[in-house]
C-alpha cells in the first residue's frame, strides 16, 4: 500500500509541474472569447438601432468573404452588405434581433469559430436559427468574421 501513496504522489507532482509550465494563455483564451464575444454584441445592438453599416464592421472588408444561407452563398463583403439591405429594408423588416447559446471555440491563435442561436422579434413573426462563423484576427488584432453560415429554424 505505501507504494501505491507513493505512486500518487509521484503522479501529482508529475500533473502540478506540468501545470505550471503551461502557458497562461493560448488560443481561445478568455480575451479571445471575450473578445469575440463583444464583436457580437456590437453587431446586435447595431442591428437594433437599424444600422446595417454598423452591424457589417464585424465582417472582415474582403472579396474573399463568404455568406451562406437560405441555400444560396454570396461572396464578398459588398455584395453580403447588398443582400442584408435588400432583404431588410426598413426597421419593421429587421426587427429587435438576439444572439444566444455562444460556443466559442479557438482553432489557433488567430482563428476560431462561433456557434449560436438568432432570433429575431417583430411585430408579426418571431424568425429563428443557428449560425455557424468563422473569425480571424487581423494584423491589428482585432476579430472579424471571414465566413459565416446562417440557418433557419424556421
């Protein structure tokens, strides 16, 4: 039995060091998250102040852009811009819009993805879904979403 305490001893010790040589923070620290976090909840309350220029800062400006839903993919920032103006083209259309259940996963140190739930309330329908983003982090350092696919529960 004493060889067994020892074992375990020998194992924590082993498990502590390896503990404190790990670095304190990495890809998809609670900066990132926090961060990614934040980017969302921009973009809500600039789609709630019908600000749909503001709410399309959190995608990366690139051509490489790429928007799925509804069955259909639309590449680019302008023309993901186009689309969201064209669908929504006054208040009653975008409606009060909420983000939930946020699963942020980091890929590596400046990529992850972002999984959730929309909802969108207006005055004559409660529209739903999942989205799927992909973010990168630019030179600067700041979070941007390089792909995303949006679903409809509805």
């Amino acid at each position: 039995m004493a060889w067994r305490a020892g074992l375990v001893a020998s194992a924590s010790l082993v498990l502590a060091a390896c503990v404190a040589m790990a670095p304190a923070a990495g890809p998809g620290d609670a900066g990132d998250e926090a961060e990614i976090t934040a980017l969302l909840a921009e973009q809500a309350e600039a789609w709630n102040r019908g600000d749909i220029d503001s709410f399309m800062d959190g995608y990366a400006r690139s051509d490489a852009l790429r928007f799925a839903s509804g069955g259909a993919v639309t590449r680019g920032w302008s023309a993901t811009l186009a689309r969201y103006k064209a669908r929504y083209r006054d208040r009653a259309a975008m409606g009060t819009l909420t983000f939930s259940d946020l699963e942020i996963v980091a890929l590596s140190d400046d990529a992850a993805v972002a999984h959730g739930a929309w909802q969108l309330a207006r005055e004559t329908d409660r529209p739903s879904g999942l989205f799927t983003l992909v973010l990168r982090q630019s030179p600067a350092g700041e979070w941007q979403i390089v792909s995303d696919t949006t679903t409809s529960a509805d």
